[in-house]
C-alpha cells in the first residue's frame, strides 16, 4: 500500500510527515534541511522508495483572505520540481496557520527555544497533512493541483 507526504516547504528547511497505508494517520518524519537540487531530488527520491509514496501534498501559505502570496509561488515552483524529480504527482492545500498551530503545540509542551526550532517544520507538515486526509475523507476542501 502506497503513503501520502505532507509537506511544509521552506526556501532552507523542509519538513516533512507522511501518512499510514491506509491515509489516515499522519506522523512527523523529519525536518529536512536542503543542500542543492541534486542532493534534494536523491532525498525525496529516497523517500519515495523507502515510504512508498504515491502522493505529495505540499502546504500553500495564502494570506488571510485566501489569496496567493509570494511564498505562494514558491510553493508551487517547488512542487512542480518535486514532480519532475521524483516522478510523484503533487496536490497543495492550504496551510494557513500551521505553523502558528504547531509552535503553541511545542510551546504547550515547554520545550526550549532551540528544541522547538528542531521540531517545528515537521510538525506543521504533520498538521497540514492530516487536515488534507481529513477533509479528503469529509469532501470539505478540494486539494488543489499544479495547475490552480
């Protein structure tokens, strides 16, 4: 059976959670610190591999009343490479305060400063992730694909 990833795209970290089998469940895996196409593309073709990754869901950051934004962009060039790479098709879903969400989660739990920063990225995927498997499931929000 094939995983979905979730991804929380950064121009310098990368965090990454992936799904069960049965897409339900989403879990941390890593938070990715990226070192040039070539050695991102061996990573997340690695990843592919080992998980047996069928879909990516990349976070789209939009700004408060939905639109796109620069980081928008970003996103969404990053996600046509991840499929030129791995051959892996990707979907985006909105992923507006993810981040805020998982740093209260990681400041609720009392970590330092610096155990926060290690975990953030990943955790956010992980959020962002199961609302896409969640609302997948509830027909809410439609994913979006590359070309929205």
């Amino acid at each position: 059976m094939s995983r979905i990833a979730g991804i929380d795209f950064g121009a310098v970290r990368i965090g990454i959670a992936i799904s069960d089998p049965e897409g339900i469940i989403a879990s941390p895996v890593e938070n990715y610190t990226r070192r040039g196409p070539d050695q991102d593309a061996q990573r997340f073709r690695r990843l592919v591999d080992e998980e047996r990754i069928a879909l990516f869901v990349v976070g789209l950051p939009l700004h408060l009343d939905g639109r796109e934004s620069g980081k928008s962009i970003e996103a969404r060039q990053f996600g046509r490479w991840l499929t030129e790479s791995t051959g892996v098709p990707v979907e985006f879903f909105d992923e507006r305060f993810t981040s805020r969400e998982a740093e209260q989660y990681l400041l609720d739990a009392e970590l330092t400063k610096k155990r926060r920063k290690k975990r953030i990225d990943m955790l956010a995927a992980q959020i962002m992730l199961s609302a896409y498997l969640e609302s997948r499931d509830k027909g809410q929000q439609q994913p979006r694909s590359l070309d929205d």
